[in-house]
C-alpha cells in the first residue's frame, strides 16, 4: 500500500510540471502572438503618398520579396541560417555591398530589379512585422513572399521547399503567418538536424555550427540559392547564370546556337 502511495503521488507530480510545461508553452505563444499584432498594427493605417507611390512602383511587377528568417545580433546560430543564405543569394546576384537599414520596416533591405530581399532585424518569433511591413511598402503580395529558414526535422544539407501550410512550430514563420493573415507564403526549409544526447533544442538551434558542420555548410548555401533562383523571375536566373563560370559558359553555348540558327536561315 506504502509504495502505491508513494507511486501516485509521483505520478500526480509529474502531471503537475507536465501540466505547468503545456502552460508555459502556451503562454509563450499568446504572448507572441499579442506582440505581433500589437507590433504590426500600424501597417494597416493609411499609407503616406511616399509610401504609396513606392508600392505602385513595385506592384506594377510580379515583385518577389525573399526573407531570411533569424535573430538579429546572432547570423552565425543554426536558427539564423535563413540569413546566412539569404547573403548568399545576395552575393550571387552581386548585390551583397547594398544592404541598407529601413526603420519603416525594422529590418535591412536590398531592392534588385522586381526582387526584394530582406533580413528583419527583430527577434524571431516577431520576424513577421517587419515581413509584413516590408510587403506593404513594397507592394508584395504574401503569396510572392519567400521565407528562407532553418528546419529541425530534416539533416544539415537537406533542403525543401515547401509550398504554403502550417508553421510546423517554427516561431518565425508562425509570426509571419500572424501578421500576415495567411499562410500561402512559400518556404525554402534548410535542415540543421535535431540535438544529439542531452542538449536542448533551444540550446542546439542558438549554438553556432561545428568546424564539421560548416564544411558542409558551404554546399548547403550554394544548393539553396540555387534553388531560390529557381523560384524567381527568369531575369534573375538568368543574370545570376552568366554570372558564374558554368552559367557563362551556358550563355555562350546559347549566344552560339542563337548564330548558328541565323545563318542557317540565312543561307535558306
């Protein structure tokens, strides 16, 4: 009888912290998500004429905006990998010198022809005002926005795109979807694996990665802003190809065909 007592009340107990975890949890979350609208409220009232004529610029292309997803003061964590790649692709289109700050949108920014990109530089789990701002002013409709961040279910040099859906749990794409109103955003997922042993997923997704990890971490980046290439306008793929050894190799091959296809009907 003495040890179904002692067995209960350790069971009760562990309920109790179980209980207090889920709350905890919860509470997190509500207070993100109070944080987002309340942060993000102001995107809503009237535009200036400045801030309109901006988004009329913009909007009268298929404007894409790409995001890299992280917490400001911390790119080199696994959680800011979206920022990482989202260096790169800025360096592939040879616009990585032009970052500049916009308070309206509390974030950097880099305008390139009918692409946006931008790095918030707000904590994650409020990531999504500066989205959502940044879209106002640029004109850019959620389903043309690109969010770029880090995914725990999948390996270091895996990547995925995933089409709209859920947040799965991902703090920056949640706030993104609070403050957005949907979830149609499209999401380039870049793997960074789950803990091994006793470490924390907080403490794994904040830590830096290993001398290990970042040899891999380089093909990672690569293939991603491939990818993302792949998802913007063809001008940008195109510019980005000639850019690079291969691509201008590519380009000559298509500059030759494009003569040889000339004289042929030339001399018909």
């Amino acid at each position: 009888m003495k040890q179904i007592s002692l067995f209960n009340k350790f069971r009760r107990c562990v309920c109790h912290v179980f209980k207090k975890v889920i709350n905890l949890l919860t509470m997190r979350q509500l207070v993100s998500r109070v944080i987002n609208r309340l942060l993000v409220s102001e995107v809503f009232t009237p535009v200036t004429p400045a801030t309109r004529s901006h988004a009329e610029i913009h909007s009268h292309h298929r404007t894409k905006m790409v995001v890299g997803l992280g917490n400001t003061g911390m790119e080199g964590t696994r959680h800011s990998v979206g920022m990482a790649v989202l260096g790169a692709l800025a360096s592939r289109l040879g616009v990585a010198e032009h970052w500049r700050g916009d308070k309206h949108v509390c974030g950097e920014v880099i305008v390139h022809t009918h692409v946006v990109l931008l790095r918030p530089r707000l904590l994650m789990n409020i990531n999504g005002v500066s989205v959502a701002k940044a879209a106002k002013k640029y004109g850019v409709a959620p389903e043309n926005i690109l969010l770029v961040h880090d995914e725990l279910d999948k390996p270091l040099g895996k990547i995925a795109v995933k089409h709209g859906g859920s947040a799965r749990g991902h703090n920056g794409v949640r706030s993104c979807v609070d403050c957005l109103h949907t979830d149609v955003m499209q999401r380039l997922r870049v793997g960074i694996g789950r803990p091994l042993g006793k470490t924390s997923v907080e403490r794994h997704v904040l830590g830096r990665f290993s001398s290990e990890e970042r040899k891999l971490l380089d093909s990672v980046l690569v293939q991603s802003v491939d990818v993302l290439l792949s998802l913007l306008p063809q001008q940008q793929d195109s510019q980005s190809s000639s850019s690079s050894p291969a691509g201008g190799r590519r380009a000559a091959q298509s500059r030759d065909e494009d003569k040889c296809s000339d004289s042929t009907a030339a001399q018909s």
